[in-house]
C-alpha cells in the first residue's frame, strides 16, 4: 500500500511520528510531504523521516492564496506521478483538495474549530474527518463537513505526541541551561502568522508577563520564528531556546508553562506540568477539554496571569490521569479501511 501523509505544520510531524513508524514497520510505502514553514524540516530530519518539500506559509491574504494555489499546483504533479492508495493529514489545505481532485480517498485529523478559512476549503472533500468530541459537532457540520464522515474520540490529539515517548529527566543538563532560579516557566509565544489569529509577529501577549516573572523564575522561550526571538532576546534571566528540541522532556521539567498558543499548552497539561493559557484569540474547543478538568487556567490579564503563576510555582505538581480513548488505533484503522486494504 502506498500512502501520503502531508505534514504542513511542525506539531503535525510529532503527532504522526509514531503512525509513521508503525506504518514504515508493516512494510508500506509512505509519501511524506511538507512545506517550508516554523521547525517542520528541522523536526523531520531529527526523526530521520525522509520527505519531499513543496511550497512555503504565506503571511498575508495575498501571498496565503498564491503559495496555496502554487502548492496544490506542484503536489498535484507528485501526487499524479506518485498514485497514493490514501491521503492523509491534519489541517493540510492541499491534500484534500489534491486528493479530491485526483479521485484519493481522504483520512483528515481536524482540533481547530475556529480555523474557518481553512475548514471551509477542506471539510466537504475529506472522506474520513476524525476529531475531538469536545468539539461541537454542528460547528463543522456549518463549515461543510457530512455528519456521515465524522469519527469522534474522548480527549485531544496531542495524545497521540507522548505514544511510546520516553522523558529525559537530564533535560536542563543536556541543553547546558545555566538555571540561576530554583523555579522554571516554559513560555511560548502566540502563531501570529496564522490566518486564524490577527497578530503583529513584532510583539508578544508574553512580554509584560516575562518581565515581571523573570524576577520569580527562570524564563525559558521557545519562538516560533526570529521575530519572536528578538522581542525577548534583551530581557534578563531569559533564555530563547533553539529548536528544535525535546519540548516533551522540557516541559515536563519545567514548573510551570505560560503559553500563547495551543499546542505546547496542551502538552504541557498532558505531561502534568502547571498550565496557563493566554491564546488571545477565541477559546478553542479542545483547551476548554483541560480547562474543564481543571489542568489548564485561561486568563488574558497580566495581574491575574502573574499572581496566578506564583501561585502555582509554590504548589507541587499534581498529575491526573485522563480519559481518552486510543487514537492511533482509530487513524491506523480509517487508513486502511479506506486504502480498501486489510491491516496486517
């Protein structure tokens, strides 16, 4: 069986390393494609995962159009040479539509309700749409998707990150971190180059709160591109991190993480390591999930993130097991069924 998988952001490389592993074992051939875009190349070639990459992430509306025509356009020439059995991805706007096109039936991983731009350009040609319950069904339902294509499961994707992952517990040491403070925050700044978030890649939702709780803790950054880097690199008792690197391992090690974006956030409450969250745009379904059992606080006001945060960092760590349901064997499964192929 051959298989494309398109992995368009560098979260998605994390949550289907270990399909990707399970599938190179049983022997099948795997088309991975990916795009110039965040830490994607650098996390791919640190997996050893060989891949092709076509096309780049635009910042404005114009340029978003044309590398998103401009890709389609150049996977669509691979894909034709190529003839995957199935397609598969997560938030990808061009497999679906290349996959549509070419008569490949579709297996599409969707968390984000709020990405409308891109829900609505993928959602009514996917085959196979699987996604969080937490998720209101009606919400995608609205943006296209048939309610027969839908498979929902119990928890978030980023369960699907710690699948077979092993800690290391000398993370700090292996990095050379010159920690002066007892305490540790893991911060990441917001996806400002995202379409669903209107933000200046200049500036940071994070800045007032480093400055006031690099007196507190360690600061430890972890940008998404050099812009982000540069609104920190001055502050004292702060460390801009260089991807790519064991997020998993660090975060879990940290004290407490403060986050403006989703991702990391959710790792982090997963890992069960203290969580905040200052995403300034609408609260995402899938965070309300950790929010609601009370492993993630929201707040967008500086006092209320800071008093909030020296709270936590003098509490200890309490992890609590959640209740989830096996997604890789959910997406192992719809591959196969809809390759038509028997899994092994």
């Amino acid at each position: 069986m051959k298989i494309w998988i398109d992995l368009s952001n560098a979260p998605h490389v994390r949550f289907f390393k270990t399909i990707i592993e399970y599938l190179q074992e049983q022997g099948e051939e795997l088309i991975i494609t990916t795009r110039k875009f965040g830490d994607t190349h650098r996390l791919l070639d640190l997996f050893g995962f060989e891949f092709v990459s076509l096309g780049k992430h635009g910042i404005t509306l114009p340029q978003k159009l044309t590398e998103n025509v401009e890709r389609s356009y150049e996977l669509s020439k691979l894909i034709i040479k190529e003839k995957p059995d199935v397609a598969v991805a997560k938030h990808s706007i061009e497999l679906p539509r290349v996959a549509f096109g070419l008569g490949i039936p579709s297996v599409y991983m969707l968390d984000n309700e709020h990405a409308l731009a891109a829900n609505k350009l993928t959602l009514s040609l996917c085959d196979r749409i699987i996604m969080p319950h937490i998720i209101d069904v009606w919400d995608i339902i609205k943006l296209g998707a048939d309610p027969n294509k839908i498979q929902r499961y119990q928890g978030t994707s980023e369960i699907l990150h710690f699948k077979n992952f092993q800690y290391n517990d000398h993370i700090f040491q292996d990095m050379g971190l010159n920690l002066k403070k007892s305490k540790t925050i893991l911060m990441r700044p917001e996806p400002s180059l995202a379409s669903y978030l209107d933000a200046d890649c200049r500036q940071s939702v994070l800045a007032p709160i480093v400055d006031i709780l690099k007196d507190y803790a360690n600061i430890l950054i972890l940008p998404r591109f050099k812009e982000q880097a540069e609104i920190f690199q001055d502050f004292e008792n702060v460390t801009i991190i260089q991807p790519p690197v064991d997020t998993s391992s660090l975060m879990k090690n940290c004290d407490l993480m403060i986050g403006a974006g989703g991702t990391m956030n959710r790792e982090a409450a997963l890992s069960g390591t203290p969580v905040i969250s200052c995403y300034p745009g609408d609260l995402l379904a899938v965070d309300k999930f950790y929010i609601d059992r009370g492993l993630m606080y929201r707040s967008l006001d500086v006092d209320d993130i800071v008093n909030t945060a020296l709270r936590l960092l003098v509490q200890n760590k309490k992890d609590q097991k959640l209740v989830t349901e096996d997604l890789f064997e959910l997406i192992i499964e719809n591959i196969y069924e809809a390759a038509g192929e028997r899994r092994p």
